[in-house]
C-alpha cells in the first residue's frame, strides 16, 4: 500500500524531502506555494508518520491494539529490535489482523512495543521569515543528524535589498 501526500496546484510541493532518522517525520518542500499572503514564497510542511507505543504492564500480555487501521505493512519493535512478521518469515515473532499485533512471546514488564500505522499526518507548516515573493523557500529542505531542528533554503530570496543572496532558516 502506498501513501500519497499532494499539495496546491503550482506549489512544486515535494520538490525536496527530508526525515528523521527513523523516518517517523517527514518534511516536504513547496518553493512555490504562498506564504504570509505573498505569491511564490515556498512553504516547508511536516509530517508525523503514525507510531502507537504501549508499555508492557502484564506479565503475559501479548496483544497490542493500535487505535488507526495500518496503512500498508505495520512494522513493531520491541524495544527498538524489529520484529519479523510471521507471513513473511518462518518463525516470525508476531502476526497482524486488523488492527490488533499479536506477539509470540510476551515481552518483559515495562518493555515497549512500537507499532507503526503509516497513517500521516499534517503536524506544522513553516513559513519563511522576511518573506519575500520568488524566494524559493523550500526548495531544499534537511533535517538536524539528531533530529532536532528543520533547515530549509531559499535560493532565490532577496535581503536587505540585495537580490537573490538566498538564505536558509532553522526551523
């Protein structure tokens, strides 16, 4: 199953991608899509990657129940050790029906269990400060090694009436 994210007409949305990673968030570049009511800015929009953590808190637990249905092949960790679904591999460490993981073996009192959906949402847009129109804010788009911050450029942006000296943002 894939999952498709679009954005306005004529905003070159997904001209640049960056994720965490974990790949868990997304940040996607639209240089030409307005801004602080300014045409052909550019715009950064995140996404969140849908993840359900459930803390093991009885002994012989082995069901996990995550509130969205999985888009396409939910993965779970245990701890942060993926595990093997057992239709893909022999021996595999646990199976999926609708919305329910069900382990082969109980993990130990207070591991993690992490189920990704891959259900996306929108979680924040990121306008450019000075914006200013033809700037090309997101047309390239990275993320901070430990995921702490969003950069984006803006290859085209004039400051301080200087034109097109560009400028990236922290974000």
């Amino acid at each position: 199953h894939i999952v498709t994210m679009s954005g306005d007409q004529g905003t070159r949305f997904g001209d640049s991608v960056a994720t965490t990673t974990d790949g868990r968030q997304i940040a996607i570049g639209a240089p030409l899509a307005e801004s602080n009511s300014i045409n052909n800015v550019g715009k950064v929009y995140v996404y969140d990657r849908d993840v359900q953590r459930f803390q093991q808190t009885e002994a012989d637990n082995v069901t996990f129940t995550v509130d969205q249905t999985p888009q396409g092949k939910a993965h779970v960790y245990v701890n942060g050790v993926y595990q093997q679904d057992s239709t893909e591999f022999i021996n595999g460490t646990y199976t999926i029906s609708s919305k329910t993981v069900t382990l082969a073996t109980a993990p130990k009192l207070g591991d993690f269990v992490e189920i990704e959906t891959n259900n996306v949402q929108l979680v924040s847009e990121i306008d450019m400060d000075n914006a200013n129109y033809s700037a090309g804010f997101g047309k390239s788009v990275a993320m901070c090694p430990v995921n702490c911050s969003v950069y984006a450029g803006a290859p085209t942006s004039t400051e301080d009436d200087l034109v097109e000296v560009g400028s990236v943002t922290r974000a």
